[in-house]
C-alpha cells in the first residue's frame, strides 16, 4: 500500500444516537436511531479495519452539526430563514418547527473543514470528534457559533 494515501472518513455525530454521556468523545459507545447514524457507523468501523489490518492512514471525524450560507432548505437553520423570510414577504404565515426544547451543537462549516485538513496532517492516523463543545437550545440560536473544539483520543 502507498504509505502517501490518507483517507478520511466523514463520521457523524448521529452515530451516537441514544447519548449515553455528555459530551461526547471518541470513547462514547454507539447506540445510532436512525439508518443513517447506523451506516455512519458501519463506515466508521470498516475505516477502522483497514487502518488496523492493512496499515492505511485511516481518520474518521465525527462531526457534529455545522452550518454555512451553502446549507440546503432541508436543514433547520436554513428552515427557519427561508421561513422568516416567507414570512417578511408575506408569502407565509406561519413557520412550522419540531422541538425547540432539544439541544444540539452547531459549528462553522469552515472551522470544521480546517479540522478535517488537520487530521489528514497527523502523524498516525486517528479518530476525532469535532465539535463546539457548547450544545445550545435549538429555539435560542446565536450567530456567534464559530468556535471549532476537537477533542483526541483513540476509538478501537
């Protein structure tokens, strides 16, 4: 194998699922909800597998949620402009939300990128999850979420 390929593997915060402990690490066992926190994981394991088994330089980053002005109509944030927008145009009268109770922690989508660049620079490969490490109430948005936290740690 080309000890110059190194590949990284985009992990999910959804493998998580069920959270166990708060926060977090790359040690917190998996309990996913959904099939696609339960392909995530799969993907996860099979990147450790090759890093173990064949010497590949292998990172799986588990990101958690992170946003930029590129994000799809499908994700809440840009639900909620796209809705208040509708709104201000009088083309809407309403924005309809799921629960503002829950918690989640929201990220820049570059600080994340920058993050990802990092991993592919180490000098062995790892697993890593990246995240602010500040969950906020999803009805409480602030727009001063541009703080990167990735924490280190090996997952086997």
């Amino acid at each position: 194998m080309d000890p110059a390929i190194r590949f990284y593997q985009a992990s999910s915060s959804e493998m998580f699922g069920k959270v166990r402990e708060v926060p977090q690490t790359e040690l917190t066992p998996f309990h996913p909800r959904s099939p696609y926190g339960v392909s995530k994981v799969f993907g996860h394991y099979i990147t450790v597998n090759y890093r173990e088994s064949y010497g590949l330089f292998a990172v799986s980053g588990m990101l958690f949620n992170h946003e930029s002005p590129r994000r799809g109509l499908e994700f809440v944030t840009r639900k909620v402009s796209d809705g208040v927008a509708r709104i201000r145009l009088g083309l809407a009268d309403t924005l309809p939300l799921g629960n503002l109770d829950a918690h989640r922690d929201w990220g820049f989508a570059g600080d994340y990128v920058r993050a990802m660049w990092m991993m592919l620079q180490q000098r062995e490969p790892d697993d890593y999850v990246v995240a602010t490490g500040s969950p906020i109430q999803c009805g409480t948005w602030s727009s001063s979420r541009s703080t990167t936290r990735a924490s280190t740690g090996r997952r086997t």
